[in-house]
C-alpha cells in the first residue's frame, strides 16, 4: 500500500512509519513539527519508499497520486500542550481532521483515525470499555484535547455514514518508548529525564490516580491490525496492567538507582483519576494484545533518554 501518516515526525508517528515500511508499505509522512521532529526520521532519509512532506493539515492537504490509506495521527498529544498550543490542538482535531477525511474521500484511501483515551476524561466506568460515553470538562484546560478529539470521532464516524469511507477509530492509552521528547511533559519523561539527572520525581497530587503504560510498538501493532481489519466502531489499545503514579515514581528510580526520592506537586486540574483499558474488543477483533512487559520497556526507554541527556 500506499499510506500518508499525518504526525509523522512524532514519536508515535515515527514509530509507524518505520513498521509500515519494514512491511513493504511505501509511506508518506506529512508534519509541521509543532511537537515532532525530523530526527525522528532521519535514519530513512534517503529510503526510496519513505517521502517526508513538511505541511500543516489544518490548511488542505495535497498529496499527488493515489494514497491506499490515510493514518491521522496529527496532534500535540501532552498535557503541558494543552496550556501551550490549545487552539491548534483544537484546529487539528477539528479542520485537521475534516481535511484527513476529504482526502480519504477524494482518493478512496481508507482512513484510521489516532483517538485517545482522554474521550472518555476522569471516567466514571472503570476500567474503561469503548461503550462508555465519557466525562469531560468542556470547558476545562484538558477540554481543548478531549473536545478536539471527540469531535475528530464524531466527523469520522460521519464521514463513514454520509460518504461511506473506510474509517476506523484507534482510542490510543498511555503509550511510551523512545522517541518522545525529554521536555514533553508526559510523566514517562518527566520521571526519567529527572531520575537520570539525579532529581526527585515530581508526582502531581498524592499519586493515587492510575495509568496503565502501553510500549510503543505494542500499540503500533495494534495499530497496524486494526488499519487491515474491518472494523468501523472505535477500538480501544492500551496496556491492562494499571499502577499508581506513586508506585510509577518508585519503580523508575529503582530501575535508574536514582536516591533523590520524590516530591510532590499539585495535581493538574481535571486530572483523570483512574485509567485502565478494557481490551476485549483489541483481543477479540484484532487478535491483539501486548507483549513488552513494563520493566523491558522502561529499560529501552531510559537508554534511549540517556542517550539524549
Ligand atoms: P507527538 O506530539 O510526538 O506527535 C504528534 C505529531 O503531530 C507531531 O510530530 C506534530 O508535529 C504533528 N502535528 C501536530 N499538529 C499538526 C498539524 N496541524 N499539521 C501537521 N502535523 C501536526 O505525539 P504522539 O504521542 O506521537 O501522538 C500521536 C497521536 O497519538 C496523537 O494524535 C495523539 O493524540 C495520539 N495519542 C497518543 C498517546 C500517547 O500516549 N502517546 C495517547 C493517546 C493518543
Ligand atoms: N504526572 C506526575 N508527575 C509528572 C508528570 C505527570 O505525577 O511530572 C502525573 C499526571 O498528573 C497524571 C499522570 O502522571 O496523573 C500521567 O500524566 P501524563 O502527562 O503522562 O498524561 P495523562 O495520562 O494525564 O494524559
């Protein structure tokens, strides 16, 4: 296939497109860099099947020839975006998103779209399946990404319905690895950045609240399953495996040695206080499920983070 990944400088991006190549696919990649970066592809400059295109999807997208699959991943993904760039993201998800789809359109590509477990904000099911309906603040800071994203669904679903294309919906948890940004804000870098320089982590409120941490090619799996089944309902992809942020805190600074401890700090208002995926849908549809244990996965991730101190 011919597939256009939007994102794709990202680090989940990235990460796809090297996947979709090593299975034969030829890949364009579309990026403004808001949050992206071209170092992330740098190793296929020069791969005759890869093609980088620097374009911000708000504005229409052009793409010559005939695109198999269009996989929309485009959008600033971390809370501390969310103060800083809450009008693109907003853009992204919304003029982004309908520019995707009218691409998708105009050539016939099927269409995944990148969702996210924040549709569902500080839920009230637990853990989450993809039938609930969510519990989001519209008009709190987090609201620019979950409203941005509920809507990207709402348009994909009508895009499906009214012109009939090929869409699916991936809603994406906690994803990590190497790749993401060291001063991304997410507590995956956050925690190792300060481990490796020998600083306590930083844990928002009492760490009580949980996430559950999906390995990047993990979710690129499932990714790339869903985008060859036939499947236009969402799909949640996530790991099952949920911690406190506390018990997240300690087991990075035993994997890093780091004796600087913890401290606390505020919690972000709207900060969802549980998050574990309901996966049976992953499992029976796609045959999915992750591999990477948390602790491989970490080790990988704090090379990767050494590497770039
Ligand atoms: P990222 O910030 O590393 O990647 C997003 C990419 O989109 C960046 O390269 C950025 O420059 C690009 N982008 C943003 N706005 C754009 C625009 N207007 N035009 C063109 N490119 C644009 O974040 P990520 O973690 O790789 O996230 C990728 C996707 O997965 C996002 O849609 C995100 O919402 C979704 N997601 C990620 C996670 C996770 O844990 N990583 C969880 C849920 C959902
Ligand atoms: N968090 C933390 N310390 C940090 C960064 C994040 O305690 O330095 C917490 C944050 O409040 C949230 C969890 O870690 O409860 C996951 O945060 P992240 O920003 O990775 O993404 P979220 O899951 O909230 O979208």
């Amino acid at each position: 296939m011919r597939i256009l990944v939007t994102g794709g400088a990202g680090f989940v991006g990235s990460h796809l497109c090297d996947r979709l190549l090593a299975d034969g696919h030829d890949v364009l990649a579309m990026d403004n860099l808001i949050t992206g970066s071209t170092d992330n592809i740098a190793h296929l400059a020069g791969n005759r099947h890869f093609k980088f295109l620097y374009h911000d999807v708000t504005d229409y997208i052009y793409v010559p020839g005939h695109p198999d699959a269009v996989m929309h991943l485009a959008s600033p993904a971390s809370p501390i975006d969310f103060d800083r760039v809450p009008i693109q993201i907003l853009k992204v998800g919304s003029l982004g998103t309908h520019n995707a789809l009218g691409l998708a359109l105009a050539k016939g590509a099927r269409f995944l779209l990148a969702s996210t477990s924040e549709v569902y904000g500080d839920p009230l099911v637990h853990p989450q399946p993809e039938s609930y309906w969510g519990n989001v603040n519209p008009i709190g800071t987090r609201g620019v990404y979950d409203e941005a994203k509920r809507f990207a669904e709402a348009i994909t679903m009508a895009y499906h319905r009214i012109h009939g294309v090929d869409t699916r919906i991936i809603r994406i948890f906690n994803t990590y690895g190497p790749r993401m940004r060291l001063d991304d804000g997410r507590v995956v870098p956050n925690f190792i950045g300060q481990a490796l320089r020998g600083e306590p982590l930083t844990v928002y409120g009492d760490g009580s609240q949980t996430r559950s941490f999906c390995y990047v090619s993990d979710l690129v799996d499932g990714m790339v399953r869903l985008l060859l089944a036939d499947e236009h309902d969402p799909v949640n992809v996530g790991n099952p495996t949920e911690m406190s942020i506390l018990t997240f805190a300690q087991t990075i600074n035993k994997l890093t040695g780091n004796p600087a401890g913890i401290i606390f700090k505020p919690l972000p208002p709207d900060d969802p206080h549980v998050r574990q995926p309901d996966i049976t849908r992953a499992r029976t549809i796609l045959g999915w499920e992750p591999k990477v244990l948390l602790e491989d996965g970490l080790t990988q991730a704090i090379a990767y983070f050494q590497s770039k101190l």
